[in-house]
C-alpha cells in the first residue's frame, strides 16, 4: 500500500481531510452525539453509555481532543469532557461548504 501524497493537494484539502479522520471512527461519533447530549460528562460515564473497555475511550477521546473537537478539565481524578466550540464552528463551516457546493445534476450518470 503506497503513501499518500498529501502535497498534491491542497492545504484546505488536506485540513478538510484530517478533520474528517477525526470523526472517522464510529465510537468517535457516538462520544461527539454523548457530548452534545449532555453538554458535559466524567469519563466513566462513557464507558456506561458506549459499553467499550476504559482504554479504548481514553484513546478515542485523546484522537478528538488532539482535533481540538473536544476540551478536558481534569478534577480529581475525574476527566470532564466538553464539545471545543470554536473548533466545532469552524467543522460545521467547512464541512457546510463542502456540502453546500453540491447543486445537484440532472444528467449525472444515469
């Protein structure tokens, strides 16, 4: 399997694409909708809602906070998580406009 050559494409293209590889994973999306949900939440909570083993939240959510997605205080030895909302902004503007490109084509391949 050869490399990608990321220096082909764009910077915006590259950036749009390391964003999406953040939500990539399907435990990353269900973390991201818990977040939303409750606005906040200690990391125990996760592993009661998602039903995964404590290190592999703790290795999604440091893939999400290393997006800057999510934000973290630490409280003990409790974790809080939040939603990052400047980074979330910035995601749903860029996805938004990827989306909002699309006009539709009434002859497109059929």
């Amino acid at each position: 399997m050869g490399l990608t050559k990321s220096e082909i494409f764009s910077d915006k293209q590259n950036k749009l694409a390391g964003m999406m590889k953040a939500l990539a994973h399907p435990a990353r999306i269900a973390i991201v909708q818990y977040l939303i949900k409750t606005n906040a939440c200690v990391n125990g909570d996760l592993v009661e809602e998602l039903g995964l083993a404590q290190p592999t939240i703790s290795q999604h959510l440091k893939e999400l906070k290393n997006a800057g997605l999510i934000q973290g205080t630490i409280e003990g030895t409790s974790v809080c998580y939040c939603i990052e909302p400047k980074t979330w902004a910035l995601y749903q503007k860029e996805f938004g406009a990827l989306f909002a490109a699309y006009k539709g084509a009434d002859n497109c391949c059929g």
